[in-house]
C-alpha cells in the first residue's frame, strides 16, 4: 500500500470520490517531504487564489472582499458555510465591519450563484486594492548556535486596503494582511490601522478573524460549551499567556460561538459552535491619535486532515519548527547556584571540560539584574568575558510578577481599588515607573555585561491594572493591551540581539525559546527512583505539541524543595546510576534539564561520565531534536520509551527504551516508521552493534526484540 493512500483512503470513503474529483490529493505527505509546496497567490477575473497545494483560501473583489472558499487540499475539507466580515472593528462604541457582504439568506452552505446577488453594507470598509509580495520575517532572528532549523519560513504575502465609508471614521485605513506558508498548510492573518484623520479615535476591540465553519456535529438539544468544535483548523495567536504551559490553556483570543443567523442548524436553541472570532478576551481599548499607527495580534491558522493525536501533534511541532525556527536552538546548560567569581569560573572550566555550552545563574545565586550600578556591571561583564574565552555563554535568572513593589508600582485591582487579586497576588505593574524601569534595566544589564541567556520568571502574567497614574498605560481599559505590547518588546529586542530566553509563559510567538515541559516542582524533594519515572511521564506528556528543544526538564544536584539525600545526586561520585540515567532521559529526549547545583562532577569517574554522555548526546544530536512518536507511557508495571523520526537524516529513527522493573525484561516492540519515509525496510542496531534489516508491515513497522536490563535502559538507531 502506498503512503498516498493511506493517507488518504479515509477521504476517498468519505466523500465517495465527489471531493478527490474536485481536488487533486497531494501526491506526497507533508509531514515527510514538505519541499514541493510552495506558496502562491493567482489572479483570475474578480477571484485571487492563496495556496499551496495543501490549502487554498479563495476571495471575490466585488461587490467587497469575501472569502469565498477555504479548503483543506489534503482531505478535501470546505471550512466555510457562509460568508462573513473579514474582521471587525469597534470605534467610539460602534461595531464596522471590514469586507464581507450581506444577503446570503441560507447560512448552512454557499451556492456560488449567490455570488452576484450580495451587497456591501452601508458603514462597511470598503476594499480599495491589494498587493502580493514575498512574506518578510516577523523578527529579525538569527541562529545564535546550533539549532535544527536556522531558516526564516517563507511564502507569500497578500494585502487588501481598505477605506472607511462612514463619515465619522474619515481618514481611518486598514489593511488586512494574509501569509500563506511554503511547505505547511498554515495562514497568517493581522491586522493595520492607521488614523489619518484629524482627531483621536477610542478603539475599543480588534476581532481579526471571523470564519462561518461547518459543524462538527449536530445535536438537538446541547450547547456551546458542550459540542465539540470543528478539528479540522487550529488557531493560535501572539497573545497567550497564564503559566499553563501549553498553547490551549495559554490561548486569549480564540472563540467559538453560536451563530443566530444559521437557523436551519440542528440545535433548536441554534447554538452550535460554528462560528470562529479572533480577538483578545480583554479588549484593546486604547486611543488611536492622529497619524497614530496600530497593529493588531497576529493569528495563525493550521489546518488538520487527521483525527489522531500524534498526527496532529506532528503539525504543531512543525508550526513551530516553521514559524519560530529560534525554539530549535537548545544549548547545553546548568544551573548554578552562586555568583562568587571563583565559583562560576569554576563551573565555566567544567562546562568546557565536558561538552556543555552555557551556564545559567539560577534563582537563588544572587544574582540581581536589577544593579546596573558600576561594581555589578564590572563584576558580571567580567564572568561573561572569561565564559566566552572558553566558547560557553553565560545568563542569569530574573524575576518579574509573583513579588510585591510598592502600591504605587503594582498592579490596581479594579474590583477594590487597591493593589492585591493579581495572577500572583501581588504583582507589579509593567506600566508603572517601576516596571518600565525594570524593562531598561534588564537592556542595559545584558547591553553592558554581554549576557548571553535571559531566564524570566514570571513574565507579564495577563494582569490588568486600574491605575491612573502609571506612566505605561491610561487606565483600566488600555492595560492589558499596553501591559503585553511592553513584555513582546523586551522579548523582540532579546531575540533580535541572540540573547536566549527561558520563559514559562507561552510568548514563543514573540520571541522566547524555551517553557518548562510540564512538572509539579514538589516532585523533585521525592526519592530519586521516583523521580526517574515522574521524569520519563513529563517528557512523554510535554511534546505531544512542543517539539523536544521547547521545554525543559529539572534535575536537582543539590537539595530543592527538600527531600535531603534520597532526593538529590550530590554527592555526585556516590549516584553515577541515577545521574547516568537523568542525563539519558533527557538528553536521549532531546529535552534540556536544569542540572541545578554546584557542579557537573567532583571525582574524575563522574567528569567522565558526564564527558561521555554528552559526547553521545553531541554525536545524535541532530536526531535527537527531531520529533517525538510516543511508544508507550511509563507506567511502572512495563517497558516505556519514545522514538524521534526523520524522514531528511541518515539515521531514520532513534529509540529510547526503559525498564523500571526489577528483572531484565525481554519484549518485541513495533516501531512505527511512517513518519520516517521507509517504506519496505529498515536497519536498525542497538546502541552501536551491528546493523539488522527488518522488513516494515503494511502499517510501516519494525518489529524488534530487545532486551532491556533492569531498572536500566536501551537504545536502537534506524538507518
């Protein structure tokens, strides 16, 4: 069976040949080999065409710009059943839509003969002309050290004017902007306003995106939030955060609603969830001046042709690998905890002596970024000098929210009046004096110093403020918006610069390069045996959606959270099993710890350990970051393990099996190889043994018996 038709078997059913007759399936799965689709935009009469062979998004020019058609090339898939504004505006308390037309009665599907018989509302925006250039990077970025992708995507950008028609926004100009993506089936779309009139507008609210998709199902009675919504587009916009580490609960902007104008829905109440808006939860609410400029968040639009969970996954990571090429940088670090000069020149020998890369002076080292007196700046410029004689970067821990300022600094509760009910508690303002002084400190201490790694601890947490004396922000209504245009800026000037960044908020968008895989921080006082599985369930639960270099992972040397001996390594000399194993998880992962402590190693059987299991960690590198297909979770009870798959790589797979049992355990695992471009056989050896050929099933797996020792580990590489 060919790939292409496993694929897409489950369209052919679907549709009984009616969509494969319309679109042509592409002939090759993008996920292995993504180099022939590339993006283009094609004009033809009154219609212009966005796509890539995976998509295609199509609009008609008259009587306005209307999206038309928005298809899944892959499966077939319409996700549209009706036409609806571009985006939508709400100035000085009044709604105006941009592009769209009004007049389709029957909201359930769109014949195109209706086309012609649709009229632009009397306060639309009107379309005025478009443009088609190539897509131009969102940051400035460049690869700073290793990383798997150091390439800015590309594709095709297209751009509708608009001007207004009511009288009161005269002078108001929007453009809407489109980017199709080479390789992926993915759009971008923001907005621009700028008022070139005489007088200052209150924008209140940017919805950016407005799309009337099919149900995914139909019920009589339910509601909005009790259906399920459309699979088939996933969104996810520049504007998240919350510490949830991870994209959906991060999300501020998605919103699936009902929609009352479809009244031959199912639902009596007509409320299925079919209607997609774009917008942040808290409105923008700022004043927009006279000759003044707005940019609106930035969505992204990934369109699914799978129900299945790994699949999907795969997509994201692909997303991100494209879109944010900077979160496939992953140094080599460790925590240390203390600033004394000879200390972390000490740790600075020893990274150099074993193959790690950077050093992070942790929370709790003393560190205090905050100091750009003369001594401090001297002390740390001094560090860094010495950690880039010997090729290893240097960077610091900061704290930003979860800490109280002053009341005149931190965030005003709106519901009392006075500071306290942030995210945190209490929390400062990034818009008061305070704040906006810790943003220059932050540049001028990584300026000064020539830091190369920024961890920020809680980063700007979404927190609005009713002070009407902070310098940053007006009041209430204008907070948040002003509060998070502040937060991106430091991370654009970071990632501008090559400083890397820790963040545990999800601002990859924006520039961040790593979050926290996903860990309860307490686990870490329990004993070490546990820890190794705990461990090995994050890992397998934290890159579903994020690629391995997105997250870290925690080991603490020394003593955190409590738990004394039975929870830490140190002394390291006295735990090279456990040590051995950490670092296998994680580095055989792809996943950066933060080997937190003192140092890498105190005896030279520990040095060598450390030295070799980098060196393993450097020689798989490449493999190792790819991405992950999940085997099967730890449980305790079996063998548990991932494999990372390339389809671009001499070695096709990477294997990581484990045993937390007490007796060697022998077992037959199926390595599903799709993913990895081989279609009928594979050599495979373990760890650096002789290579055996193994024939694939017609499901693309390689049936491998292996032996894997107790409370031990194996590891197999597929050329």
């Amino acid at each position: 069976m060919k790939k292409t038709q496993l694929l897409f078997g489950l369209v052919t059913s679907l549709y009984s040949g009616i969509a494969i007759a319309q679109v042509k399936a592409p002939a090759t799965d993008w996920l292995i080999s993504h180099q022939s689709y590339t993006a283009t935009v094609t004009e033809k009469d009154k219609e212009i065409t966005l796509s890539n062979g995976l998509l295609s998004r199509s609009f008609r020019i008259t009587p306005n710009v209307i999206c038309t058609d928005y298809r899944n090339l892959v499966s077939g898939e319409q996700l549209l059943r009706a036409i609806k504004p571009e985006a939508r505006l709400t100035i000085n308390g009044h709604d105006y839509m941009i592009g769209g037309a009004q007049g389709q009665k029957q909201q359930a599907y769109l014949l195109p003969a209706w086309l012609d018989n649709l009229k632009a509302g009397s306060t639309d925006f009107i379309y005025s002309g478009h443009q088609v250039t190539s897509i131009s990077p969102y940051l400035k970025w460049q690869a700073n050290g290793w990383c798997s992708n150091p390439k800015q995507p590309t594709g095709k950008e297209l751009t509708f004017s608009y001007e207004a028609q009511a009288p009161e926004l005269k002078g108001i100009h929007v453009k809407v902007h489109y980017d199709i993506f080479d390789g992926i089936p993915l759009i971008s779309k923001w907005l621009e306003i700028t008022n070139q009139g005489g007088q200052p507008v209150k924008l209140q609210q940017v919805v950016n995106e407005i799309l009337a998709t099919p149900e995914e199902e139909s019920a009589v009675v339910g509601g909005v939030n009790k259906m399920q919504v459309p699979h088939g587009i996933y969104i996810e916009s520049n504007y998240a955060f919350n510490n949830a580490m991870k994209a959906n609960l991060s999300d501020q902007t998605t919103h699936w609603k009902a929609d009352s104008t479809y009244t031959s829905q199912v639902n009596y109440d007509l409320q299925t969830p079919c209607l997609l808006e774009v917008y942040p939860i808290v409105p923008v609410g700022i004043t927009l001046a006279a000759g003044e400029h707005f940019e609106s968040i930035r969505t992204y639009e990934l369109l699914f042709d799978s129900y299945d969970r790994e699949r999907n996954g795969l997509a994201k990571r692909r997303f991100y690998r494209t879109i944010a090429p900077w979160t496939t940088e992953n140094p080599i670090f460790m925590h240390l905890v203390s600033t004394d000069p000879v200390k972390v020149k000490a740790i600075i020998d020893q990274c150099a002596a074993t193959g790690y890369e950077g050093v992070i002076l942790s929370f709790g080292s003393g560190l205090n970024m905050e100091d750009t007196g003369a001594a401090n700046i001297a002390k740390f410029k001094a560090l860094a000098d010495y950690a880039h004689s010997k090729k290893i970067l240097l960077g610091g821990y900061s704290l930003f929210s979860s800490r109280r300022i002053s009341e005149e600094d931190d965030v005003i509760n709106p519901a009392t009046g006075k500071t306290g009910g942030a995210f945190f508690g209490n929390a400062p303002c990034m818009g008061s004096k305070w704040g906006l002084g810790y943003l220059q400190k932050i540049k001028s201490f990584i300026s000064a110093t020539g830091f190369d790694i920024f961890e920020n601890d809680g980063p700007y947490p979404g927190d609005v403020c009713a002070s009407t004396t902070h310098p940053g922000h007006t009041g209430l209504e204008d907070s948040q918006w002003k509060q998070m245009q502040l937060q991106k800026g430091l991370y654009h000037w970071l990632n501008e610069k090559g400083v890397y960044v820790n963040a545990p908020d999800w601002y990859f968008m924006d520039g961040t390069n790593k979050i926290a895989l996903g860990y309860r921080e307490v686990n870490f006082s329990l004993p070490r045996t546990e820890q190794l599985i705990l461990n090995r369930q994050n890992i397998f639960d934290g890159t579903w959606e994020k690629t391995p270099s997105m997250g870290w992972g925690f080991v603490p040397l020394s003593e955190y959270q409590g738990g004394g001996a039975a929870a830490t390594l140190e002394p390291l000399k006295d735990h090279l099993d456990a040590y051995e194993q950490l670092m296998a998880q994680y580095y055989g992962a792809g996943v950066q710890a933060c080997y937190r402590g003192p140092r890498l190693y105190d005896t030279d059987s520990t040095k060598n350990l450390v030295k070799n299991m980098i060196t393993w960690y450097k020689k798989y590198r490449n493999i190792l970051n790819t991405d992950i297909i999940h085997l099967r979770r730890a449980d305790g009870r079996d063998w548990d393990g991932i494999m990372h798959v390339s389809a671009q790589l001499p070695q096709k797979a990477f294997v990581m099996l484990y045993n937390p049992t007490q007796q060697a355990i022998a077992r037959e695992v199926a390595l599903p190889l799709y993913y990895s471009g081989l279609t009928q056989s594979v050599r495979i050896r373990e760890k650096e043994g002789a290579l055996k050929t193994y024939t694939l099933d017609r499901s693309y797996n390689a049936h491998v018996k292996v032996t894997i020792p107790a409370n031990g580990y194996t590891w197999l590489v597929a050329e």
